[in-house]
C-alpha cells in the first residue's frame, strides 16, 4: 500500500515512487511540482546512461589489453544495467500519471507593465489587473482540463498582454475567461484542444508574433512580426462584443471547432501583420509559405481570412466548414473577405454565408492567384440579394467554380450581384448562380461587363461555361422584370450553359451578351422570354469576331489549353420570341 506521508517530501534527485500514488489528489500546483520533479529524473538518468556508456567503452579496451581486471571491470559496469530501469520506470510513470498532470497552469508570470497581481487557489488561476493595459510575461502558459485562469480587467475596453518566453507551446485545455481583450503571444505555437474554450467579453488576440510592450501600452497601431510557431483551434474561442484575431505562420480551424465574435473574425497566415483600431493590414514578404483552413464553424458580423504564400500550387487558404458572417444590432456587416496573396491557390469549400441584421444579403469577396471553388455553397442571398466577388490574377490566374452553389437571390426584393473572373475562367460541373429576385433579377457577370467594358470588373482572356452550369436573374414573382447576365472573354469564350432572365407577370426579360472579343463557341441555351401577362421580351447579343455554334462541343472541358473552333456549315440557330443580334466588333 502506498503512504500518502510519503507524498509531504519531494526531493527531486531522489524520487519516491510512492507520491504518485497521491497524484489525483494534489491540487494544480502540487502536480506541477511532482512533473517538474519526474522530468528531471528523467534528464538526470539520461545523463547518467550517456556517462555510463562511455565509461563502459572504456572498461570495455580494459578487458582486452588487463584480463586480469576483468572481474573489477565487470563488477564496475552494473550500474550500466541498472539505470535504464530508472529512466524506463519514469518514462511509463510519465505517460500513465501524463493526464493529471496536464493540469499545468500559467507559470512564472512577471508583470512588465501596467498594473495587476496574480494569485493561484486551486486549479483557479486569477490575474486582477488595476490598469488599463497591462504587460505580464510568463515561462509558461497553458492551462489544463478542468482549470480556469480568470482575467479581471477595469473594463471591456481593457487589454492584458500574455507573453510566452519560455520553450514550451501554449496547450489550452481548460477555460481561460475575462472581461476584458486578451493577447497571448507564443512564439512556440498556441493550441486550444477539444476541451479548451476562451472566453472573453472584450476580444481576443493570439499570436506567435510579438507585439513590443511600448507599442501595446500606448493602445494605437500594434505590429505583429516574427511569428514562427502556428496556431492550431480544435474547442472554441468566444468574444460577445469583441474581435477574434489569430496570427501566425499557419492557422488551422479543425473540424468541430467554433469561433463565434459579437464583431469581427481575423485569421490571418504573415509574418507581419499590423493591427490599428479593429483593421488589419498585411505586409507581405517574399518567400513566405503561410496558409489558413477552416473546417470548423466561423460566426461573426465580419469575417476576414488572409494568407501570404509564394509557393505557386500550394494552397494558401483552404475553407471546407461553416462561415457565417451575420449583422448583429451593434455591427451589421455582414462580410466575409478571403484573401490570399502571392502565387498560391486559395480554395473554397463547405459554405460562405453573409447576410445583414436587417435580413438583407451580405458580401463575399474572395481573391487569389488562383481560385478554386469545389462543392461549395456561397450564400449571400436576402430579402434583396448581396453581392459575391470571385477575382483570381488576371495576368495568369484561374478561378474555378465546380459543382457549386453561388446565390445573391432576393425573396422579397431584387437579385444582388455576382462576379466571377480570372485570367481564365470557368464554371463547371452541375453549378448554379443565382441572382433572380422576386422583385427584379440582379446581375451575374462571368470574365468581364458587357463588351468587356466594364470599368469595376477584370476581363478574362478565356472563359468557359459548362453544360451543366445555370446562370439565373430572372424576376420571379408579381410584374417582376429580369436582370443582366454578361459572359466575356477577350479572346475566346466557350459557352454550353443555360442562361435564364426572364420575366414575371408583365414584367420584361432581361439582357444578356455571351461573347468573346475573338472567338465564341456555342452550344448553349439563353432563355430571354418576358412575363406570360404580356412582358416584352428581352435581349441576347453575341458580339465576336468569329461566332460558332458549336454542336460538336463537348461543354465538360475548360479547353483552357487551346479549344479548337468547329465549322458553323449546317448549324442552325432558333428563338421564340427573344430579340438576338450579332455584330462584328472589329
């Protein structure tokens, strides 16, 4: 049986088996000092093994050249035998009593600024801070299952700044809350486990950077530089009236996760990164390889993802979870931006969605060297329809929509806006965009603005439309008329999709151009009809150099390696009651 007396006494160059047997009912300090203890037996008899063996090398070359020391030498070299047990016996205490001892608290803390005092009672760790900004560094900070750290800050406005300068990661397994903003800075990298939560009223900053203490203290512009640990989310970070912000070299959203702030999410993947009253600013450098990815749940009124990376295939942003941007009373954005900068693929996945407090649709805004947009559903949609914006580098950049689902609908008013372009641009697979509206039909324009003129839209030099691709901005409902759907490319346009502004009621159909400035491919269908009460119909405009329709295409490849052009001989071309013009615009 074990003595618990034997757990009073610790003497860490000789530890007693026995006090672990009292490890579950230590308190959070206790077990940290039991830990600190077996790792260092554990360094200990390394160092002793590493010592051992070289002395055994040595009384091995004895044996050889003095046969006669062979039985002192021999006799010598047991402890050789015997500590490896020690370091064995710790190695396997270490990983069965591992779990009670996670519950390591913040260590070593040391206030650098400001005013505030911490106590530890329990697995309750308390910072009362006395000022309004306040500086503390730790040698740790991390807290365990079933420990809390409690920031009591002036107010929500107040901000306290964790820095981490110890060697070890950040391991959030327990609740860190407060009422004020909090920072944590680890270069080591920070992690918020499945049974980690922070919560906080003011917001939340965390960070492999380091923010100078002069900079923080003075509450103005804060550069964020230096970051080399990532940031890892698989519980949940929570900020009612405040922002979340995490920035590091990598920033992952495991599935299962939840990010939910009363006012903006920030994930940012740069080495430099500048934040100044809510805005972020982004510095890029070159050479850098940072990305973001989101499988989990974003809630907030605003949300912006941004990553630098230079490494051309590479993905620098990867969502597949849930994004919600949704107005509350005090911030109605309702924004979701997704940027990522250099020459990598920002990728999009699982579902945007942005709308206003006042049920009016949002704004996505996604950009990149390429864009990829997969089984995705983008939802800007609303009592009037939102906008969304898919823009890849027009000077050798793809976007790409497959199999997706793009609204900007209106129930209860007009379709919204969608664009889409890149140097080449495609839409595949069964996708839709939709900006019809029960009142009116929006806009949809996909590689440039009617006659590639558009002064807010790039143009694309290719641009391919599917055959199981419907572009939709239709009025449906009442005397609704239809809107604008614009296909474009500067040079050649291959379109196999169906395209639909029509009318309600007595309301007219719409307009539309499929074009590109030299070549148009055609096998599609464009449905321009007006309302059944008597709605004028409305009007279709091919405008190339050289028109084919094109009933040999195929209408499931981009072609974006060269599309051949079909001879027209024998085509034919028909339409009820749409008018259709063609003009040569050389």
């Amino acid at each position: 049986m074990v003595d618990s007396a034997a757990c009073n006494t610790w003497a860490p160059r000789t530890p007693s088996i026995a006090c672990l047997g009292c490890a579950p009912k230590r308190d959070g300090a206790e077990r940290r000092h039991l830990l600190a203890g077996i790792q260092a037996a554990i360094g200990w008899a390394r160092n002793r093994i590493c010592q051992l063996n070289q002395q055994s090398t040595g009384l091995h070359m004895n044996r050889t050249i003095k046969n006669n020391r062979t039985k002192s030498s021999q006799a010598n070299s047991q402890p050789l035998r015997i500590k490896p047990l020690v370091l064995q016996i710790a190695v396997v205490l270490l990983a069965t009593y591992g779990g009670s001892f996670a519950l390591a608290a913040p260590t070593g803390g040391q206030v650098a600024a400001g005013a505030a005092s911490i106590s530890s009672a329990g697995a309750v760790t308390t910072i009362n801070q006395g000022s309004g900004r306040a500086v503390i560094n730790w040698n740790s900070f991390s807290v365990g299952n079933g420990e809390t750290v409690r920031f009591n800050a002036p107010n929500a406005s107040s901000a306290t700044l964790n820095r981490v300068t110890g060697t070890l990661p950040s391991n959030i397994n327990g609740l860190v809350q407060g009422n004020g903003k909090v920072f944590l800075l680890n270069p080591n990298g920070i992690v918020v486990g499945p049974s980690g939560a922070i919560n906080v009223q003011g917001g939340f900053v965390g960070s492999t950077g380091n923010i100078s203490d002069s900079a923080f203290m003075q509450g103005g512009a804060m550069l964020i530089a230096g970051g080399k640990g990532n940031i890892q989310v698989l519980g949940t970070i929570s900020t009612p009236s405040g922002d979340i912000t995490l920035v590091a070299p990598s920033v992952a959203v495991e599935a299962g996760a939840v990010l939910k702030a009363g006012a903006q999410i920030n994930l940012v993947a740069a080495d430099q990164v500048t934040l100044s009253n809510g805005a972020i600013t982004v510095t890029p450098k070159t050479g850098e390889a940072g990305n973001v990815s989101v499988a989990g749940t974003l809630q907030a009124a605003k949300v912006m993802l941004a990553a630098v990376n230079d490494n051309l295939g590479a993905l620098a942003i990867n969502t597949s979870g849930m994004i919600q941007a949704g107005g509350v009373s005090a911030n109605p954005d309702g924004t979701i931006q997704i940027t990522g900068i250099g020459s990598a693929t920002t990728q999009i996945g699982g579902v945007l969605q942005a709308r206003h407090s006042d049920g009016t649709g949002g704004a996505v805004q996604v950009t990149g060297h390429d864009v990829n947009v997969t089984g995705a559903q983008i939802d800007v949609s609303g009592t009037q329809g939102g906008t969304a914006k898919l823009t890849a580098d027009t000077s050798g950049g793809t976007v790409i929509v497959d199999s997706s689902r793009i609204s900007a609908a209106g129930a209860g008013g007009i379709g919204g806006k969608l664009d889409v372009t890149g140097w080449h641009t495609g839409l595949t697979g069964i996708s839709t965009l939709d900006a019809s509206g029960t009142a009116g039909g929006g806009a949809i324009r996909v590689g440039g603005d009617m006659h590639g003129q558009g002064v807010d839209i790039a143009n694309a030099t290719g641009t391919f439309v599917g055959s199981g691709v419907t572009l939709n901005a239709s009025g449906t409902q009442g005397n609704a008329s239809a809107g604008k759907v614009v296909v474009w490319a500067d040079d050649t346009t291959n379109y196999y999709g169906h395209l639909q502004a029509h009318g309600s009621g007595s309301g007219s159909g719409g307009r539309a151009e499929v074009s590109g400035h030299n070549i148009l491919n055609y096998d599609g269908s464009v449905d321009m009809a007006g309302g059944s009460n008597g709605g004028a119909a409305g009007s279709v405009l091919f405008d190339p150099s050289d028109l084919t329709i094109d009933a040999a295409g195929s209408g499931t490849s981009t072609g974006f390696t060269g599309a051949p052009t079909v001879p027209a001989s024998g085509a034919t071309f028909t339409a009820a009651s749409s008018h259709i013009s063609w003009q040569d615009i050389i």
